[in-house]
C-alpha cells in the first residue's frame, strides 16, 4: 500500500488513549488557534485515497474509566473521557456511566450515543471531554437548532471558526459530521494541525448527552449523488472580477473591451482585487460545433481572441470567456450537416433520427466517443491552448432539460445512461482538457449544477440577474461543494424610481445599491463578477462598495444547512495568526430601514462574559466597549448595510478597524503586535496606490497615542476620547511596516 494510502487511511492517529490536559488547557482558556487553511486555487485530490465507507463508526467503551472511542475510515475521530459532575464541578464517584447506542441503516446512515447516569443526582451533569480529528478539511460548524430560532443568521468563517454555537465538526474530505447537543452544552475549539489533519478540543455537558454521527453527510444526507470531495479540492482563490453579459449581451466588441479593460486599470480595480475580464456571449463568429466558439466575429473582434487576450493581460486581469454545451440549428449552420454525417452523435428517436428537443436544441450523445472527440475535445483543448485563465460552461439547464423529454429519455434508456450522466461526461472531457489551474463555471440554476459536481469549480446559482436570495438559499454548499455565483453583480440595476443614496465614508452621496450588492457577496464569500457599462466606473462615488469588498475572502460554512431568516444579518469570523474576531453585517433589503436593535453578543456566539468593542465600518463610528450586547443603530430607508467589526477588548491599545476591506483588517492587516515594555504597536499592512488607507486602533483608559510612521508614508495622526485614527495615502500597492507609540 503506498504511503498516500496509508496516510489517508490514518488521519487521526493510531492511539485512542490520548493525553487530553494540553487539549482542555486551550479548552478552558479560550486561547484562539490559528490554522492556516493551505492550497491554492484548485487541487486535484489523489486518486489513491480509498472511499470512506458508508457505515457507523467503530465504538470502544470503557465503562469503568468512561474512556470512549470512535473509529472510523482507519482512523481516530473521538477520543474522549466521559464522567459525572456534581453541581460544583467535582468529579461525582459512583454515577455510572451508561453508553446506549442506536442505529438507522440504509442509504442514510446515522449513529446515535446516548450517553446517562446508571444512578442519576440532583444538579449533576454528565460530561464528555476529548478531541475530535478529522482531515485537513474539517471545520467546526453549527447544525440547525435554538440558536439560529433566538437570532436568525448567516454564518460562515475564514480560517477555523471558534463560534460557541458550534456543536459539530464536519471532515469536508471525508464527507462526515459528529454532532453533540447544542444550544451552548457542546464547546470546540481548534487544538492543532498539520497538512494532513485538525484536531478539536471537544467538551459537551448535560443531563444527558447524545452525539450524532453522519457518514456520506453532504452525498446522502443532503441528496447530492455526485458529491466525492476526497476526489477534489474547492477552488480556494478570490474569484473577482467583470463578465460582459449583463449590460452588453450580443453587442460585445473589442471597442468595448478596450474600454472596459482602460477603465479597471485607471481605477486600479485589479489591485483591489478584480482579477478576471470574462467575455460572454458576443464573440462567436464559426458556423457550428467548436468552431461557433473559436471563429471570432471578424466586425466585432478583428484580432479574435489573441488581440482580446492580450488587452485583458495588459490591464493586469485574466481573460476568461464563455461557452455553450448544446446547439442549435438556426444559430449553428453547419449542424444539419453534421447530424445528416453523423446521426449517432446526438440525441436520437426510437426511428435513429436526431431529437430536437424544445428551442430546437441538439444535444450531443455523449456517449460516442467519436461525438466528444469531434464535438468536446477540440473546443476546450484550444481554450486551454489560447491561455483563458476562467472558462464559464452555459446551458447546463438547457441540456438536462431537452433530455429529459420523452423521446430524449428513451433514448438514454436504450443505452443504459442519464441526462446527468451525459452531462457529466461533457464536463469531464473539459476538465480532462483544461486542467486544474483554469476556473470552470456551470450554470444554469442549482439543480442542473449538481450534476457537474466535482468537475466544474463554480456554479452559477439561479437564473439570469442578481439574485442575493441565492447566497442565503445555498449557504452551506459554498466553499465545500463549489464556489456559489449569484449570476453577475450588477451595482447599479435599472430602476423606475429615484435612487436611494446615502453617506458613507469615502463618498457623501454613494447609491445604495452600489453598496450593498458587492457587500453581500463578500460576506458569502461568493463569487463577485460585476457586470455594468464602462461608464458606470468612472464614477467614483458608485466604485466604494466594489472596492471595499473585493478580494472575496474564502470561507467556508459556519452552519451545515440552509437559510437564514430574512437575510439582514450575516456573520464572518476571521482567523489571523495574531487575532480572532467577527464582523457582523446588516443589509437593508426591504428599503423600509430597521429600528434601533439591541444585539446580544451570546446569541452571536460570542463569550457571553466577556468585554467587545463594536466598531461600524461604512459610517466609521466606534460604537464603544460593552459586555453581554451592544445596541445597533436604526437604518433608515435609504441605508445603506451597517458592517460592525467585533473584537474582544484588550488592556492595551490594538486596531479595531482599517478602511481598506469590509472584514476591517482580514485583507489588509497582515500583522499586529504588542510590545508591553516600549509601550508600541507594530505591524505590517497591504495598501493600494492612491487609496486613502485608515487604521483605527482602541485606546484603553489611560492610553494616549504619540507618534505614528508609516515606513515612507506621511501618516496623519487623530486622536479621539476612546480611538485614534492614522491615515495615509499610499503612493504605491505594496506592503508597509508601520509603528504606533503610546504614552500613559
């Protein structure tokens, strides 16, 4: 067995007796874990790991020592001491520990423990203390329950979550979820990790406990057939940037590229984080088959792809362009000559001619061979070859659903497959060709999505237009299944009415919309391609929502289902080397504004006991230093979102806030630390040529600022009762060394 082999097959470790102090010392004190969620864009997984079984878990128990163990897929995933609790915390002798197993088979496997005292007391509590290890792609995460009823959200995190509503850990490569009881009985914090696991201290208390363990979770119990992660990695990278559709559809041309590409560089978008031009519909010139998309309309694209390509790269972006998966005859003309040459390529009747199913749409039989060698191969074999960075692959809906017409359906009948067979086998031969390192997006809609599984990184999420409902309806699939794309972003849609405007930091009169649509996309995590006129951008009151949301961190889920209320709160945990902390978002959707609301920093899943100062971003007001909630302003109708950065107070002066990204420091703070004996804060941040750059840094009673440099910057220095605030403006996008001094 090769040495991949193994080290899949025991992640985990051997040994079930494991020394738990280090594990509960973190566990009691809270101390933030940072765990570097390694890899690039997209990894291929190796083909050697060996399915995981979909079967419970291997239980040993020790009633004696209330030693308990979990195994399974040859290794660890619970090793835990479970006993019994007086109401003071002293271990109570002669409890009795009793394991109580069940289990419901079939495709849906689920293990439950139920865990009671054998001689139950008044005020005691059973509690299970151990550590819970999965791959390198677990993460903690919270399953539906009292929390999200009290104070509905979405929640995902960059980095490890350490949110006290978690109350599971779910292995992404592995497809298994351990879930203990919630509503703040279940604690887990990240412990250690190396590239080929994590590993969580775990402590779970109560009258009794139960832990639900869920093999194939994502596969089986969410119904998503194609779902095999141990066969490959999400795509990890921000995916940022501009798609023509929606404001040029067919009247596409490089004169509009030009501009478009001139007016990204003039404003310096890339260097915010827009790093993708991709060209939809518009181009085409050929008359059928891979030539529709790699003969250039000559009027249009007088240097075709290269001339295209090589503009998008001159403006420091990466081309992308789109395709199409089924054909028609009125726009492809060389297609009944074709099917009268080869019938068998395509779809047929029961008589051997070609189906042509609504719209009168062909699609390819895939299952030829010499159909995907003629028709497949060829086209993404020259995308690759002509150097496209993002390949988005249309008409995913139309293909299932012209095969899924009668006549279509006998036909896959006949030869033993599926529509969603047929269409996988078209995206693989576009992997196969494009490889790992080009983006591949489906589209259209969630549902024909699931069949390109695996195969493509993204997955446009509904119809045409922005759709943020989509972000909240498909949550927890993004950064474990694919990355979710609300079609284009639009910032400024087409309305019959007035504008909503308001004043935000940066721009006195900035449209709502500009704000708040970008905004919301960064707080999924999603994928932001922006899609208006050239001209829009020019102005750059409409341009501070993109740039203060771009890059798109990538996260992943903090709630392993759906939803989220109405869609006006959003939580983001970010996890850095030197800190841990939230941000908490608050869109207007309705336009009604929202009153005064007070929000309780536990129902987040905060440390209830704790102290926070809450600081808003698009207004820049330091809201001040509570403990238990901190109250959020009203909006009125023409809000725009309210972003609060939250981080636990500290005795010293540390930043709060910097203006360059929403998440306030998780693009741009690269570095923070505290020297106790100079009495100095230092760091290292990431700045963008021209853009005023703010860092706002708390000053605990008794604290006053000196003196600030910014390594060769003029830093500008504002001291406020309870804040100070430094302010440069970058000659260059680069990174800086700073230092602040403070006296008492």
């Amino acid at each position: 067995m090769s040495q991949i082999h193994n080290a899949a097959r025991n992640l985990g470790g051997g040994f079930c007796r494991n020394t738990l102090k280090n594990a509960f010392a973190i566990l009691l004190a809270g101390t933030p874990a940072f765990l570097a969620m390694a890899g690039t864009a997209r990894a291929a997984a190796p083909a050697l790991f060996k399915p995981p079984p979909n079967a419970p878990a291997a239980i040993e128990w020790e009633a004696g020592t209330g030693h308990l163990c979990l195994r399974y897929h040859g290794g660890v995933i619970l090793d835990a001491t479970v006993l019994a609790e007086d109401a003071a915390g002293g271990v109570l002798t002669g409890a009795g520990i009793r394991l109580e197993p069940a289990e419901t088979s079939g495709e849906k496997v689920e293990q439950r423990l139920k865990l009671a005292m054998a001689r139950p007391a008044e005020g005691a509590k059973v509690v299970l203390r151990g550590t819970v290890t999965g791959s390198e792609e677990a993460f903690p995460a919270e399953t539906s329950g009292a929390a999200q009823k009290r104070f509905p959200l979405v929640r995902n995190s960059v980095g490890l979550s350490h949110n006290r509503r978690n109350h599971a850990v779910y292995d992404r490569h592995w497809d298994w979820v351990l879930a203990g009881p919630d509503d703040g009985a279940t604690r887990i914090l990240p412990q250690t990790a190396s590239q080929q696991a994590i590993t969580f201290a775990w402590e779970s208390r109560g009258a009794t406990l139960e832990l639900v363990f869920r093999p194939r979770y994502y596969q089986k119990h969410r119904g998503l057939a194609f779902f095999e992660p141990w066969t490959y990695r999400v795509w990890r990278d921000t995916v940022t940037g501009y798609c023509s559709w929606w404001p040029y559809r067919d009247g596409i041309s490089q004169a509009v590229l030009d501009s478009l590409v001139d007016v990204f560089a003039a404003k310096k978008l890339p260097d915010f984080g827009y790093q993708y031009l991709q060209l939809d519909a518009g181009y085409c010139g050929g008359a059928g088959g891979p030539r529709s998309f790699l003969e250039w309309d000559p009027k249009k694209f007088p240097g075709g792809a290269a001339n295209a390509i090589t503009k998008i790269r001159s403006g420091g972006m990466k081309p992308g362009i789109w395709v199409h998966r089924v054909y028609r005859s009125y726009v492809d003309r060389d297609l009944p000559g074709i099917g009268r040459q080869h019938p068998e390529w395509f779809v047929t009747k029961a008589d051997g001619s070609i189906y042509q199913g609504s719209y009168g749409i062909w699609t390819l039989n895939t299952g030829s061979p010499e159909a995907v060698a003629a028709m497949v191969r060829p086209l993404f074999r020259e995308l690759k070859r002509q150097d496209w960075d993002y390949v988005k692959i249309d008409g995913a809906g139309d293909m299932l659903h012209s095969d899924r017409e009668k006549p279509a359906a006998d036909h896959f009948q006949r030869i033993g497959s599926t529509p969603e067979q047929s269409l996988r086998e078209w995206d693989r031969v576009a992997r196969e060709e494009l490889g790992t390192n080009i983006f591949i997006l489906t589209c259209w809609g969630v549902g024909p999505g699931r069949a390109s599984i695996g195969l493509a990184d993204g997955c446009r999420l509904g119809s045409d237009g922005f759709q943020w409902d989509t972000l909240v309806a498909n949550s927890s699939l993004n950064g474990v299944v694919w990355r979710g794309d609300p079609d284009h972003c639009d910032i400024l849609p087409g309305t019959k009415g007035g504008r909503a405007t308001a004043k935000i930091f940066g721009a006195e009169k900035a449209i709502v919309d500009t704000v708040q649509r970008p905004c919301v996309v960064a707080m999924a995590g999603s994928m932001l391609l922006v899609s208006d006129k050239a001209e829009i951008y020019q102005d750059d009151a409409s341009l501070e929502g993109m740039k203060r949301s771009a890059p798109v961190l990538f996260t992943v889920p903090g709630q392993l289902y759906d939803g989220g209320g109405n869609g006006a709160w959003w939580l983001q945990e970010i996890d850095r080397p030197f800190e841990h902390w939230s941000v908490l978002a608050r869109f207007n959707w309705s336009g009604k504004g929202a009153p005064e609301t007070e929000v309780k920093f536990a129902d987040l899943g905060l440390e209830d006991g704790r102290e926070y100062v809450v600081f808003e971003f698009w207004t820049q007001a330091f809201l001040g230093k509570s403990r238990g909630a901190f109250r959020a302003p009203a909006q009125n109708t023409n809000a725009a979102p309210q972003v609060f950065a939250i981080r636990a107070a500290r005795s010293h002066p540390w930043v709060i806030s910097t203006t360059r990204h929403i998440s306030q420091g998780g693009v741009s703070l690269l570095d923070e630390r505290w020297d106790a004996g100079s009495l100095t804060l230092s760091g290292r941040s990431a700045v963008v040529a021209g853009d005023p750059y703010m860092l706002t840094v708390h000053l605990p009673d008794g604290f006053q600022i000196k003196q600030a440099t910014f390594a060769g910057e003029k830093a500008e220095t504002v001291s406020q009762p309870a804040t100070a605030t430094i302010r440069i403006l970058p000659a260059a996008s680069r990174t800086l060394e700073w230092k602040m001094f403070f006296g008492k």
